[in-house]
C-alpha cells in the first residue's frame, strides 16, 4: 500500500546514517586523507547498488519516490537493523514488508559486519532455503557467484536435484548424504513455515521436475544435519576438504556459513592459491 512520501524525513535519515557508519563497519580502507564524517556519498552509492546522482537526489529531498526494491537496496548499503528499516520504508511511502522473500532477503547488519571482515576467507550468508545473499571474495573463488540466480534456482537445495553441474562441485561418495540433508531439511522448513510458504511451493516443484528428488522426498527423513565439513572438486585446484562453520541469526533465519582448512594441510596450500587465482580474476 502506497502512502505520502516524507521527503524532508526521509533526507534527514539517510544523511544522519550514511555520517554514522565508518568505512571499517562495511570493510573499505580509511585512508590518510579521509576529513569526511562517515562515508561519502559515493561509497553508500555503490554500496547500495545505484548511481551516485540518485542518491543525492534523495538526501536533499528531490527525486522521483524509490520503488520497495530501492528502499530494501539502501537498507542493507545502510547496515540497517529490521526496526531501522521499517522506518525507512514508511518515509519512503511504502508499508514494511511482511515475512516473506522480501522480508528475509534483508540481513542483520552484525552479520554483515563479520562477513566483511572476512575478505580472505571463503563465507556466505545463506537463507534457510539455501538462497545465496552474500559472498566474500573467496566465498566466489571457491564456489562460483551464487548471488546472481533467478525463480527457485536460488536454492540450492533445488540447484541440487535438478542440476547435475551443482552435484559436480561435490565428491561424489558425499551425494547420497548431501541429497537426504536437503530433502530432510527442505521437508522441516516447509512443515514449519506451512503449506502457502516458499519452502511448500519448492517441494512442489521438485516433485513435479526431479525423479533424483522423489526418490529421497518419499523416504521421509527428518533431522538429516550436514557434516562439520565439506568436500569440494574445484575446476582449478582440485579436492578441497573444509571445515564449515555456522552462525545463525534466529531473528532471519540466515545462516552465516564460514570455510577454512587446518594449518598446514594440502587444502590450506590450496586456499591460498585460491586466493591468488581469485584475485587475478578481478
């Protein structure tokens, strides 16, 4: 439901919060000759995916009225919390999204923090379909950009059963176990979140498109937890066994996913060329 747009309220939040962040709260380097408070104007621009122009429109209060797409952009360039960016919504002109895609596409500014914090190792924010929200440099080096998928292929679990380049990234011994995690987990969230839920629509289509997926949906397993680690078969450096570590924001629903070897492995050795592959492919 669209309502008036605060203009004067909706310039004086945006400058008040792009002043307020540092450039280490969203993983730039300061710099020797940095005199302005917070972040510039082209810094939130690029953060939030939009031109420079834009967004300065809007902190001086013109412009035309940002769609809801526009309004979550700047929230999370932001770092806003969920309160945060509820308010920015309504000065915007726009009712807060409800639980849904939107809504949980939107992450903790925390963990967007400690990802950023995290450029030399490999780490993404996940939803708890699977959907990709955010790589570091090495999370992209290790995995490909799993940002950029569209419709129920931003899954992962869906991506799984139903592309056979997803199951190569993997060993193949770990399929079997790798399927029953993402059926039995797909089959706890759709149960959890109800039957006009997203997780309910993806089952749906699995079983409509996926022979592999029946197979393991009809065995009706619950409680199937991945392993502490996870072994990777990288186009360029090869098997890469990793721990996984995970950190959940119970608020979302998001999982902060964090990959590392143990010193001094033949995967250590790895990650570090991986880094160096990585790097000269930006």
């Amino acid at each position: 439901m669209r309502r008036e747009i605060d203009r004067d309220g909706l310039a004086q939040f945006l400058r008040h919060r792009r002043q307020a962040l540092q450039p280490e709260d969203v993983g730039l380097p300061r710099g020797p000759r940095r005199r302005t408070d917070g972040l510039r104007r082209e810094e939130i621009a690029a953060l939030c995916h939009m031109s420079t122009d834009y967004y300065a429109r809007l902190e001086r209060g013109g412009g035309p009225q940002p769609s809801e797409q526009m309004i979550a952009s700047i929230a999370q360039g932001l770092h806003l919390g969920l309160t945060e960016r509820n308010h920015l919504f309504r000065l915007a002109g726009h009712a807060p999204p409800t639980r849904g895609a939107s809504a949980e596409l939107h992450i903790a500014p925390g963990l967007v923090r400690i990802l950023d914090r995290l450029a030399d190792t490999p780490a993404e924010i996940v939803t708890e379909l699977g959907e990709t929200l955010m790589q570091t440099p090495m999370g992209v080096a290790l995995t490909g950009d799993q940002t950029g998928y569209h419709g129920p292929a931003r899954s992962i679990g869906y991506r799984w059963f139903t592309d056979p380049a997803t199951r190569a990234r993997y060993l193949p011994e770990d399929h079997d176990q790798l399927s029953r995690v993402y059926a039995s987990g797909l089959r706890e969230i759709a149960a959890k979140r109800g039957p006009q839920s997203r997780a309910a629509h993806l089952v749906e289509r699995l079983r409509d498109e996926s022979e592999l997926f029946r197979a393991y949906w009809d065995r009706h397993e619950v409680g199937v937890r991945p392993a502490s680690g996870k072994r990777f078969v990288h186009p360029e450096v090869g098997l890469l066994d990793l721990d996984c570590q995970t950190l959940q924001d119970l608020d979302q629903s998001h999982l902060l996913l964090v990959y590392t070897a143990t010193p001094g492995s033949e995967s250590h050795e790895k990650l570090r060329l991986l880094s160096v592959i990585g790097a000269s492919l930006t």
